[in-house]
C-alpha cells in the first residue's frame, strides 16, 4: 500500500478532511520538542487550524529527541498524518499539515539549533513527558546528578536534553542580539510553565550566570493547561486508518474527540490566534491545570494502577466494572472536588459527568499499563497534593491512600499473584529494590514507600495518619484483591 503523501491528497476519500491551505506558504514559526502522538494529536491540531484559516508564519518544525521512529514515520510523507477521533461507531479522520518536517536531534543536532536560533522562531513548545524533564517530583528541583543533564552540563555546546537545547539556543539568540523564543511547556507537570523556568534557569546558572540572568529578564514561560486522551497507537489501530485512507499513515493517531486547551497568554513574540481553533487563552492558567491535574490524571493513575492490580486491561474496562466506576466516582467526588475551586463559569459537577463518559469511551482501548509508566514522576502532582491538603484539615482519604498502595504494589514490580510486572519508570531499579523485599510486610512496605524522598515530601512522609492510611490499603490488597478492596470503598450503586 501507498504511503500518506501529499500527492495522495486529492486522492483520499471524500470524508477524509485534509489541509485545504497552501502549506508552501507557511514557514516555520514553531519547533517542537517532544513530537510524539499527543502533539500530534493536541497542538499540531490547533495550529493546523490556525494555519487553514489564517495562513502565517506558524508551521512546526518537530523534533524527536531520541529514537527516529518519528522521523521515519512522518518525513516520508512530508509531515502529513492523519488524526482519527473515535467515540462509540463514531469515526472522523482528518489529515494534518501543520508539520513541515521531523528532525532527529541525535543526528542533526546543529541544524536543530540553528532553527531554533533562527530569528523565525518564534516559540519553542514541549510535550517530552514528566521525566523529560529531569525535575526532582518532591523539590521541583532540576536533577543535576541525572546523567544526561550532567552530559549537558559538560559540554553545553552539543546539548542533549530538551533543558540543555533551550539553553543553548537561547544562548545563540543572546549572542546574535536576537529576541529569545517563547518557552512553552504543554506536559503534565504541576505549574509547567514556571516549573520549567526554574529548571532552566538552575540549569543555565549553572554554565553561565549572565545567560540565567538574561532568560530570567527576557523569557517567557506562559502555563498551560492541555487535554485529550491518546493512546499509543497499535497495528490493529493502523490497519483500522490505512482501511479508511486508502493509504498506509506510519504516523496516524487515534484519540478522542474532546480536546481542551488553556493557554496563559503571555507571548511577547506573538502568537497563532489558537483562541479561534478553540483554545482558552487566559491571564492564569494555574486553577485549570489544577483541576485537570487532580481530577483527570489523578484518577487516571488510580485507575491504572487498582486497575492493572486488578486484571482489568483499559481504563474502558474500570468503567465497565461497577465497584470500580463507583470507587473511581467517588474519589472524584468526595475526595477530589472539594481540594479545588473552579474559576468563574466553570462546572465541577458536569466536568466530573463529562470525565467519567470520556474515560467509559470503549473505542480508545488505552491501557491501565501505559498510564501507570512512570508513576514516580506523576504522583505527587496526581494524587499527593490532593492528600496533602485533606491531611492538613484532618478530612478522610481512605480512596486516596488505597489509591497510592495501588501504585506502592505496583512499583515493587510484582503483582498480587506473585507474576512479574513490567515497571517502566526511571526510578525502577531503586523502587523494586527498595519495595519488593517488604511485600509480605505491609507496614515495612508502606514505611519504605514513604521513606523515597524524590516522590514524597518530609511532611507527608512524616504524617502518621497517611502511613497508618497506606499500609491499612497494602493489607487490604493482599486480603481482598485490587477490586475486593476497590469494591469496600464503592459506596452501593
Ligand atoms: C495519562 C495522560 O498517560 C497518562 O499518564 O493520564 O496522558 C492523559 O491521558 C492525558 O493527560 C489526558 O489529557
């Protein structure tokens, strides 16, 4: 079969939306760090409507900072892919042009930071993942003893990590006298656009003052808030989209049809008009991603974690299972909502409906075990800040804290049948030789849990009643089941 091309544009079938725009005419604006399917799915989406109806400046440069599955996937067929949004029979497919091309930073690194020194360069957006990052989850410090980031440190001219190409090529900028870019950070982590600052400012203080001096003066670091569930991608899902094609698309996305975007609008060097595609551009992003964060993520990792624990496979199926969806309900409800206040005009009950149905979705088939990856990274913005604060007003968190043995099970790397669990997380090694020998011990287990410093902070870890919490939920996993102890917090349907 023929690969997505533009030739083949003209050629697909006419329910196929395509990019009705000359793509030729848009240059480069924005170089994206981190381009893999909820990029693709999420920003490139909205720019390629900005693209379509306004024209500009603003077409993607991506850039994949590790593997070249990517550039392999998409420059062969100029950019293009296509984005399908599948909710029950529902289908809609839509090619996407925003992305002029994919570099493979490993092997064109000076290419790389020539563009993004390039004075067309407008923004330098990220979706590299909580551990792309390097950030220590309970400080928030930058990781300077990480490997990678001390590779960067050694030899800045030829930077690596997403942190160390910012620096140099805002560095490249300084010395041209060119404007800086504006830094945008669309991950998951708490308060990304200044969490980001701070690492990157720790990080160039650390190669030259006056260049932290000068990002500190002139950069910008607007927050976001994004949002849309894309699973990662599988054959049968790419046979599903070359079926409607016609057209073989290595780098097709299958996600959801919501998609939110609340982007704090601070860009001195301009912008896409995104809030004509849809997205939110505020003063203060910090209520949005908070909520999102604890409502969405939070019980996503609950799910993943109870769920995996538990036999259930995708999060469609914790929908499926009564206790589950009404524990998963509840922990929303009781113990999540009342951590947050929504900013003015916005539903916390209907946002709550709305993200149980999204998560119900049975065409998504995203898996327990692909949100449980990197759970070291996740909790503390997921789960622990939410229980910080029901700790300090002496509030119950039986949900919470069951919720978090889940995750403690979990990262001990073996099951509650005794199987081996495939733990991807950066912290793996450490947590499976700090947690797997305590298994048969419930309050060892949960008092080393609590004891890693990176994921939770001193006062939690010296909170008696979270401990007393967690190890209650470990004995009640290894008694019950995942779904057994799941079931004893479902209040009766
Ligand atoms: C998920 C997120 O994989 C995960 O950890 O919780 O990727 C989630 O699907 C997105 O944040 C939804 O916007």
């Amino acid at each position: 079969m023929q690969r997505l091309s533009i030739a083949a544009l003209t050629r697909l079938p006419a329910h196929i939306e395509v990019p009705a725009y000359d793509r030729e005419a848009c240059g480069i604006g924005i170089v994206h760090l981190g381009i893999g399917a909820f990029h693709r799915a999420h920003q490139a989406v909205y720019t390629d409507d900005i693209l379509a109806a306004h024209g500009g400046d603003w077409a993607i440069a991506g850039v994949s900072l590790r593997g070249r599955t990517v550039p392999d996937q998409l420059n062969p067929q100029q950019g293009l892919y296509s984005v399908t949004a599948l909710a029950g029979s529902a289908r809609h497919c839509r090619v996407i042009g925003a992305v002029r091309r994919v570099i493979f930073a490993p092997g064109e690194r000076p290419e790389l930071l020539a563009l993004m020194a390039a004075p067309a360069t407008r923004i330098v957006s990220l979706t590299v993942t909580e551990k792309g990052y390097y950030r220590d989850p309970a400080s928030g410090r930058l990781l300077t003893g990480d490997p990678a980031i001390a590779a960067d440190l050694a030899a800045p001219e030829s930077p690596a990590t997403a942190i160390g190409l910012l620096a140099r090529a805002l560095d490249l900028r300084r010395q041209a006298g060119l404007a800086p870019f504006t830094v945008l950070s669309c991950d998951n982590l708490p308060d990304n656009g200044k969490s980001l600052r701070r690492l990157l400012l720790e990080y160039a203080g650390l190669i030259s003052p006056s260049l932290a001096g000068w990002i500190e003066d002139n950069v910008a670091f607007p927050g976001t808030m994004v949002d849309r569930i894309v699973p990662a991608m599988t054959d049968e899902g790419l046979t599903s989209v070359a079926d409607d094609l016609g057209y073989a698309d290595a780098g097709a996305v299958i996600t959801e049809p919501f998609s939110q975007w609340v982007v704090e609008d601070n860009f001195p060097q301009g912008r896409p008009a995104w809030e004509t595609a849809g997205a939110m551009l505020v003063e203060d992003v910090a209520p949005y991603e908070l909520i999102k964060l604890r409502l969405l993520n939070g019980p996503h990792s609950a799910m993943a974690y109870l769920g995996y624990l538990g036999g259930l496979e995708y999060i469609s199926d914790c929908m499926d299972n009564a206790p589950m969806r009404a524990f998963v309900a509840a922990l929303m409800q009781e113990e999540i909502r009342p951590t947050l206040s929504a900013p003015g005009g916005f539903d916390l009950g209907a946002y709550i409906d709305d993200l149980l149905a999204r998560f119900a979705n049975p065409s998504l088939r995203h898996k327990c075990w692909q949100i449980a990856m990197d759970g070291s990274q996740k909790l503390p913005q997921r789960l622990l800040g939410t229980l910080a604060w029901r700790l300090q007003r002496g509030l119950p968190i039986g949900r919470l804290a069951l919720a978090v043995a889940g995750w403690v099970h979990y990262a001990a790397g073996i099951d509650l049948e005794g199987n081996p669990i495939d733990v991807r997380d950066p912290m793996a090694d450490r947590l499976a030789a700090g947690l797997a020998p305590h298994l048969d011990e419930p309050q060892a287990l949960a008092g080393a849990a609590l004891g890693i410093e990176e994921i939770f902070t001193p006062e939690l870890a010296a909170n008696a009643a979270f401990a007393g919490a967690v190890t209650e939920s470990l004995a009640a996993l290894k008694q019950y089941g995942a779904l057994g102890a799941v079931s004893r917090l479902a209040p009766p349907g």
